[in-house]
C-alpha cells in the first residue's frame, strides 16, 4: 500500500479507545437557526404581504392628512372655507394629555360605550332573527316591511322628542335612539341576504329529508351570515352618529355631549378632540365586527 492510501486509511480508521470514527466525521452539520428564522419571516411576510400594503398605504395617507391638516391651520388659510378658528393637530393633542388626566373624560368614553353596546345588541338581537323569519315567509314579510320601510327614512334627530315622551329617563331615551340607527341597516340586509340564497340549495336540502329548523340552520343561516355581518358593519356606524346627536340635544354625559358641551364653551381644541375619538371608537367597533366576521365565516376569506 502506498503512502497515500495508509494516510486515507489511518484517516477513517475508528478510534482505537472508543470504537467510533473520529469527531470531524461523526458529526452531521445542523442547520443554523438564524437562516431558519430568516425563512420563517420571508414565508410569513409572503402570506400577509397584501396585509402589510394596505397597513402602509393607510399609514402614509393618515401622515398625508396630518401633514394637510398642520399646514393648513398654521398658514390660516382662507379660501372660501375659513381655517382661521379650527385648532391645529398640536393643539389638539395637548387636549387630549389635559382630559386624560381627568376622570370626567373617561366617563363619557365609558357611557358611550355602554349605550352602544346595550342598544347595538338589542337591535342584532331583534332584527337578525326577525329578518331570516321575514325572508322565509311571505306573510311576514307583507305584515313588516312596510311598517320599517316608514319609520326607516325618519332620522334620529326626529325620534329625541318622542323618545324622551316614551321612556322614563334620558339614559333610556339615548339607547333606545342607538338601537333604532342600527336596527334597520341590520334587518334589510338580513332579508337581502335571505332573498339571494340559491333556491337548487333549499330544494336539495328538501330532497334530503331536511326539515324546517333544519334548513334554516344548515343553508339559510350559513348563506346569509355575510349579508347579515355587512348589516351589523352599517348598523354599528349609524348607531354611533344617531348617539351623538342624541347625547348632544338630550344627554347630560358621553361623547356627544363632551363634543357639543365644548362648542358653548369655545374650547375649538375639544371639539376636535370629540370628533376624533368618536371616529375612533366607530372604526375600532366597526373593526371588531369584521373580526368577528372572519372568524364565523372562514370559508369567506377571500
């Protein structure tokens, strides 16, 4: 044997101690976990990559609107709309450290919640059931329809003189508007819903042996639930501006009141502030709906 194939040999030979070759080929390289949490990012940013556009592209709008909205009030610009008086976004922010310091502000942040969801959810409640019962059955629907469609144009400013007549105190009144600005979007969306299931999906249901309470459950309910989640989006919107305006004429806290309460007083910087919070609370309420939205109707993704 050469000397080159003694050395090969001597190289693989296993270790006269232990038995086993030595170190350098025993072991097997192991991947590093860097390079594995590098794929795991690129994969996840793949799949919310639409995500991830529409969060930038909302961002750089809302820096946008900001930015217009400073120079505007800065400069007091006069072109026909007057942004002499209307407070700039730091004024408004220095509102915004003042009121959070006190608990009254927070109080009307929490009372127009709390009316929100108590009139919110009795109106989804009332009218998700009573618009699948309105689709289902021609009676109904010639008994209800033209009572809604009547009391639907009127708005809420008109229902505060006879909901103080009706209820017994404000807080009742106030709700019971709420509950009237979400009840009709929610109920003519559902009987929307109802009228475009596919009728070859309830006669299959029918061929089956499936009996009322189930085709209600099993097709209609599931076929209607994105017409009936679009209905709560809108409904949630109207509740919040038919709260407003009633915590403005008729209530003694909330939001509303806050808002119109700094108006009398001259206090431009709460105004906005009002305003903005009311915007946000509709878009983080209207937010949770469609979240819940995605998580019943995950076939609905797309």
């Amino acid at each position: 044997m050469d000397g080159a194939a003694r050395k090969l040999t001597q190289t693989v030979a296993p270790s006269p101690v232990t038995g086993t070759a030595p170190p350098a080929l025993a072991s097997v390289p192991q991947p590093m976990p860097a390079r594995l949490t590098i794929g795991l990012v690129r994969r996840w940013l793949a799949l919310h990559r639409g995500e991830l556009r529409a969060l930038a592209i909302g961002a750089i709008s809302l820096a946008l609107f900001l930015l217009a909205w400073h120079l505007l009030t800065k400069y007091r610009v006069t072109a026909h709309v007057r942004f002499v008086n209307v407070p700039s976004p730091e004024m408004v922010l220095d509102s915004l450290m003042r009121v959070t310091r006190d608990n009254k502000f927070l109080m009307h942040v929490y009372l127009s919640c709390r009316r929100i969801l108590i009139g919110f959810a009795i109106a989804a409640t009332i009218a998700v059931p009573l618009g699948l019962v309105m689709g289902r059955f021609r009676l109904v629907r010639e008994i209800v329809f033209p009572v809604s469609e009547v009391l639907r144009p009127i708005p809420a400013i008109a229902w505060v003189p006879m909901a103080i007549m009706l209820w017994p105190t404000n807080e009742e009144s106030i709700i019971f508007i709420t509950f009237l600005g979400s009840f009709f979007p929610i109920l003519l969306n559902t009987l929307h819903g109802m009228t475009m299931v596919d009728p070859v999906l309830i006669r299959a249901a029918q061929c089956l042996g499936a009996r009322e309470a189930a085709i209600f459950r099993e097709v209609y309910f599931p076929a209607t639930l994105p017409h009936v989640f679009t209905g709560l989006t809108v409904g949630m919107g109207v509740a919040w501006v038919s709260l407003v305006a009633a915590e403005m004429i008729s209530g003694q806290f909330g939001i509303g009141y806050f808002t119109w309460e700094a108006y009398s007083l001259v206090q431009y910087a709460d105004i906005a502030l009002g305003m903005i919070c009311i915007g946000v609370l509709g878009l983080g309420s209207s937010a949770l709906i469609r979240g819940l939205g995605r998580l019943a109707m995950p076939w609905a993704k797309k």
